[in-house]
C-alpha cells in the first residue's frame, strides 16, 4: 500500500518554492507513494495540482479561524497521513503546532532562502528556528540556512540539504522559435526587436527590483547608446513597491515594462538580451536554475546557493548582493560581452545544469529522506 505524504504551502500562486512543490509532487512514483497536496490562501492561483495527486485547500479566513484550525489538526493526523512536508515559515509552523497533539504524523519543514533574509526580517528568523527544533527534519535549498539553525542548536541529524530541480519541460526543451519569442515580447508591450534585460520574481523587498532599476540607470548614465528595456515579471504582491520601482524607473529615464507572472517563462528567457536576478537573499533560485539551463547568460548577485550554480565568467556573471554599483559593473560586463563569447557560456551553462539538477534525482533525495523519516517513527 503506497505511503501516505502531505505536501502543504501556503498557496499555489506563482513562486518558486510554489513551483519545486508542485514538480515534488508530480514526480514522486504514485506507485509507492498516495501525495497530498494542501494549501489554504485561495488567492491568485498559477499552479495547477497535478494529475494524480489529492487537492486539499483548507478553510482559512483569518490565522485564528477555528475551522482553519480543526482542519490543520485533522490534516497531520495518522487517521489522515503517514507524513507531513511543510514548506515556508507560516505553514511549517501551522503543521508544527498541529502536530503537538498526540496521533500525530511527523512533520517535515522545509526552508527556502538564506540566513541574510533574516538579519531584515528577524520574525521569520525566529519561526523558521521554532519550527526546525519542533520538526522531526528540515530540508533547505540553501546550505547557509542550514549552517544558521545548525549554529542554534538544531541538530545536525535533522538537517537536510536538497536541490532546486531543473524542470523536464527545460531539459527536454526544442528551443523555441523566433516567431514565438516576438509574438511573446509583443504581447507583454515589447519591441521583439530590442530584446529585454527580463529579472522573474514577486516584488518583495528581498528581490530587490528597486536597487536593480537604480544600477541599470547607472549603466545608462555612462552609455551613449542606451541600455535595453528592462521588463520585470512576477507576482505583484507588494502595490506601494510596484509603485515605487515605476517611480524609479520614470524619474531615471528608463524604458522598465512591469507584467504579472508569465506562463510561458521559458520562451521568456530565450528572448532576452539576458536574465538578471538582483537579489537580497535566496535559496536555489528556479529562475537561476531554468535560465541555465536553457542557456540564457545570466547575471545574479552572491546569494544562496547562487555561486554554486554559476560560475563567474564561465557560464555566467555574478556580483555582490545589496551593492548598486557593483551591479551596475556587472551590467555593464554583460553587455559588452560579444555574441560569440555569450553563446559559448550559455551552451557550458546549459551542460552543467542538465549534469547536476535533474528532476528525477531530486525527486529522489526528498524519497529517500521521506523513508528514512517513516522508518524512524516506526521504530
């Protein structure tokens, strides 16, 4: 009889620990294992759940609704589940608490960033703590996150580094066609032939749209041909930052196009100049990741796992994180690489990606653990 596993989040809107949790539970073999997948903000879905796998949205109108809360409780019971993987603070600490009870199912947390987040947001430090010490593991895709909880007692044994995974739909990719990137561009009000700068993510401090837009206008202070339009594409969770990054854009003079999610990412990253990620703090990037692979050059700050998944003027460009101009350096560097020079790194990039992060192997890991963890409370 397969294992029962419960995968929650906190919703199935765009996001790239939304994406891993989604391919988690699409590649896990149904014949050894029976997956739920459990969300409670309805809010803007993108994901859909795969076929196969159980949907469970619970009901959640405020944190302290008492049908929120028995669902919670009913969600990590034995009756219901063999194992629990929560994943991001509020959620692992949902499942976490819930799981006090006795008749419970061991519960999993999984991180997914760096400890820098929490020098600015030391709430989440402190949950991502609380629940790592209550949790029977903790998985990361970010090694330094694990350092960090390790350095505050968690131990070591309960600590699990695992991957982002490079989605098959890229692996297997036939690139696509010149036609489709332009129509593509056009669509999201770009000109096909001025191919954009594009940086993916929701607009959270952390991701730092903001210190991106100040460094590109110091690269066009010193261009007298310009720099390309940027488009920057992702959940708009945060209105006043979207705001104030247009702001930004408009008093520097900058052509900055603002979309919501895209669906069709890939093709996205086959037309632009190149991919930027400008931020603060992360984990294993899927954005990084899918760029990549798909051998688009990617410029990213030193954060996370980053530096492990490129290699600076190898098969990509990096720079400090939080810094303006030494984004802007890195900007610049990206541009004035030649054509021939950029292909050749996307084509290293793309062989190192489909080596080190496929699915199938991830997927794999996260079983591998989930046995272990079955294994223990058994006995």
């Amino acid at each position: 009889m397969p294992i029962r596993l419960t995968l929650l989040i906190d919703s199935l809107a765009a996001g790239g620990a939304q994406t891993q949790i989604v391919r988690l539970a699409a590649g896990l073999d149904p014949t050894q294992w029976s997956v739920r997948l459990a969300w409670y903000n309805a809010a803007s879905p993108f994901h859909a759940v795969p076929a196969g796998v159980t949907p469970v949205q619970l009901p959640r109108h405020h944190r302290l609704d008492p049908r929120f809360v028995l669902a919670m409780r009913r969600l990590v019971s034995r009756a219901e589940t063999d194992l629990v993987h929560a994943w991001l603070p509020a959620p692992a600490l949902y499942a976490t608490l819930a799981a006090q009870w006795p008749g419970s199912a061991p519960v999993l947390t999984a991180v997914r960033c760096s400890p820098s987040l929490f020098a600015n947001d030391p709430t989440q430090g402190r949950l991502t703590l609380l629940t790592a010490l209550l949790a029977e593991a903790t998985t990361s895709n970010a090694q330094a996150s694990l350092d960090w909880l390790a350095a505050r007692h968690v131990p070591q044994r309960k600590l699990h580094f695992i991957g982002n995974a490079l989605d098959p739909r890229i692996a297997h990719r036939t690139p696509s066609s010149l036609a489709a990137r332009a129509q593509l561009l056009a669509s999201l009000g770009l000109d096909p032939a001025r191919p954009p700068l594009v940086a993916l993510g929701r607009f959270d401090a952390y991701k730092n749209q903001d210190g991106l837009v100040r460094a590109l206008a110091r690269v066009r202070a010193q261009r007298a041909d310009g720099v390309p339009p940027l488009l920057l594409a992702g959940l708009l969770a945060d209105p006043a930052r979207v705001a104030h990054v247009r702001d930004l854009a408009r008093a520097a003079g900058l052509e900055v196009h603002i979309a919501p999610a895209v669906a069709d990412v890939a093709t996205l990253l086959e037309a632009a100049r190149f991919s930027v990620l400008a931020s603060r703090s992360e984990g294993t990037p899927n954005v990084v990741l899918e760029a990549l692979g798909l051998g688009t050059l990617v410029v990213a700050t030193r954060v996370g796992e980053v530096p492990t998944l490129v290699e600076d003027g190898r098969t990509g460009i990096l720079c400090p994180p939080d810094d303006d101009a030494a984004l802007a350096v890195a900007l610049e560097r990206a541009l004035d690489l030649p054509t021939p020079d950029v292909a050749r790194m996307g084509e290293r990039a793309r062989a190192d990606m489909l080596a080190r992060f496929s699915e199938p192997a991830v997927v794999q890991q996260y079983a591998r653990l989930y046995w272990e963890i079955i294994e223990q409370s058994c006995g």
